[in-house]
C-alpha cells in the first residue's frame, strides 16, 4: 500500500501503481499536530477514543520510501477508517505548522492492512533523517474525524541511491558527454605543504581519504569510499592538462597507464553540477579485487573499460590508448595509494582558480539536465 503527499497526490496524474491508487482515500483536510492542537475550521471533531499505534516499526527503508507497520489494541479498531502520518525532516521536528492554511503537510491514507509502503519523491530525500508519528481516524458522516491520540516518535533515515537510481544518472550523462579526447595522463593539484607532508609522514605515498559531500546527496559514495581524487582532463587545443587549477600550485602527474590498466575496473560514481553551465561525472578506478573494488562492485554501476562515455582504455598496436569525454569535467577517484616515484611533482605556471572548487560543493537540485526523481 504506498501513500502519496496530500497535497500532491490530489493533482498528479495516473501511476504505474494502479493497484496502490485504487486502494488509497486521501482526504483534503487540515490535520491537529501531535499535541492534538487543531487550527480553526479544521474539519475534525472532538477527541474520542480510538486505538493509538504504538510499537511503530520502520523497515524496507529506500532513498524515497519505506514500510510502516505498528500495533493497536483492539477496542474500537472496527471504527478505524483512516492513518495520519506525521513526516518531518529530522531537523524540523519542532515545527508541525501548515506551510499554508489549505496546504496540509501531513499524509492520509484509508486503513489497510499493515504494513504499508510510503513513497514520494516530492517528500523523501535520499540519506536524511526524519521522524514520523502516526494516529487513527474515524470518519463520521458529516466529514468530520475522530481521532487518536498522536503515537510516539520515531527515528529513521533514508538510503543512498541504488544501482537502479545511479544508472538512470548515468544514461542522463551519457546524453551530454560529447565526443572522446585523447589523453596520457592522471594529474592531481595540491599545495606544497601537502606534498611535503606525504613524503615526510607516509612514506612518500599518498593516501585515500573518505570522499566528501559533493555531488548528489543520495550517492552512496559520498562520505563513505576512500580514494584519491585525479583529473584527466585536457585543453582542446593543445591536448595537455590545463594550467589553471582550483586545488594547489603544485601538480603531481603519473601515466595514465600506472592507475587505468586491464587490472583495474570502472565504476560510474555521480553526475551533477553546482548551479553552472558545466556538469561533472565522478568515475572510480579500483584495482581488482582491492578493498575499493568490493566497495564498488556492490554498490555502483561498472562501466565497460574499452568502451562508454566518458573514460576508455583500449589497445592499439600493442600501446594502450587513452580517451577522456570532452563535454563533462571527470573526477576519477583511484582506491589504492599512490607512490609519488611513480610520477612528477611541479608548479603549474597558471593560476589557482578557487571558483572552480567542488570541495563540499553542493548540487543543483532544479538541473533538469543531472537530476533525477528519486530526491537530490
């Protein structure tokens, strides 16, 4: 049984849950918070008493919905004819207010058998917490409601993105990639200082560090793979690196050939953009069977290495050749430590284009061009 938004479900059109809309009553009325507070004119009557759910359950959680399920007593459960879901982003769950008068918040659904599937991605956003309070209504024949008392509070949070969810962001990228340029190397812009911590405190080798926030707020790798972040991109008219660099003045380079190789595999990570013309695909290379490849393997789409959109490695004349997409700016996450001998450190000659940063950068969530509708 899914449960629309209210105020959303009345003027949608028709889903492919034909099944779940012939068995939902949504109603549109204005509904008491969770300390039985009503505004004026809000269609429900006196308190009676009727079952109040208690041991609320949460399970089969997704980025856009889940199953919710609690128990009653079973005096007067007869006169049940509906379930008020309470559902607040974690953050607001002080504030039970009508974002307007005739504009409920909360979610109506006729009394169905237990438990119930609530999906929306007007209302459910990937990897965030919310709360949800439940309470029973009896609907009288004047269209008023009798109703519970509020349930208890519950916690939860909603998952990252699935495979399904990450492909439909890849064939969305696949769209605006462009043609494929020819490229030789992986370059990674730090400071100074970070170079000289590397070789001082690790060895000479640099280290994966957990990826940050950027991107899509529903991507599964965002906080949680380790990996080393390069670029590969090049300037059309000279097919080298550009010498601009929003990250450091100073640049490590290393053979395409040292991190992409037959040994490796290609995952796709993320399509976004923050606010601007220009969209970045975040790709990560793994060394087979290396702790960031089973990372990957259960939770993002692999790319096939000779051939996709946006980063290939192929063989000619016994040389493995290298293409990058043209249209979209590459972030390749590799997940192994990478030896500065393997490669060359220098000061870039341009300039250190703060701009252009993605640390933490946050995405678009009105680009029609990189989002997707199961939340941001």
């Amino acid at each position: 049984m899914e449960v629309p938004r209210l105020d959303h479900a009345l003027n949608s059109p028709t889903s492919p849950c034909e099944e779940v809309i012939k068995n939902l009553s949504l109603e549109a009325i204005q509904l008491c918070d969770r300390d039985g507070n009503k505004s004026q004119d809000s269609g429900i009557a006196e308190m009676e008493e009727l079952p109040v759910p208690h041991n609320i359950k949460i399970n089969n959680i997704t980025c856009d919905s889940f199953k919710i399920s609690w128990e009653m007593d079973s005096k007067s459960k007869d006169r049940i004819t509906h379930y008020f879901i309470d559902l607040n982003k974690k953050e607001n769950k002080n504030s039970n207010k009508f974002k307007h008068k005739d504009v409920p918040t909360k979610l109506v659904a006729k009394a169905v058998p237990l438990p119930m599937t609530v999906r929306g991605h007007w209302f459910l956003s990937p990897r965030t917490e919310y709360t949800v309070a439940v309470q029973t209504a009896s609907k009288q024949v004047d269209g008023d409601y009798v109703v519970s008392e509020w349930s208890e509070i519950i916690e939860f949070c909603t998952a990252d993105y699935s495979k399904v969810h990450l492909t439909q962001l890849l064939e969305k990228a696949e769209v605006i990639s462009g043609r494929m340029l020819k490229f030789s190397v992986f370059y990674r812009n730090q400071h100074k200082e970070y170079f000289d911590y590397i070789r001082e405190h690790h060895g000479n080798a640099m280290q994966p560090s957990i990826k940050d926030n950027s991107g899509s707020h529903g991507s599964p790798i965002s906080g949680k793979l380790e990996g080393i972040f390069f670029s590969c991109s090049t300037e059309f008219n000279t097919g080298k690196p550009p010498q601009d660099s929003p990250y450091g003045r100073y640049r490590f380079e290393i053979a395409a050939e040292k991190l992409f190789n037959p040994n490796t595999n290609l995952y796709f990570g993320d399509f976004y953009c923050m606010y601007t013309a220009y969209h970045y695909v975040i790709l990560v290379i793994a060394p087979v069977g290396s702790p960031g490849d089973e990372f990957c393997k259960q939770r993002l789409p692999q790319l096939n290495s000779k051939d996709n959109k946006f980063l290939t490695c192929t063989e000619e004349d016994g040389v493995l050749v290298y293409h990058h997409a043209q249209d979209v700016i590459l972030e390749v996450i590799y997940t192994d430590p990478v030896d500065l001998s393997l490669g060359t450190v220098a000061e870039i000659t341009g300039h250190q284009l703060m701009s252009l940063s993605t640390a933490n950068a946050k995405k678009d969530p009105s680009c029609k061009t990189c989002n997707i509708s199961v939340g941001r």
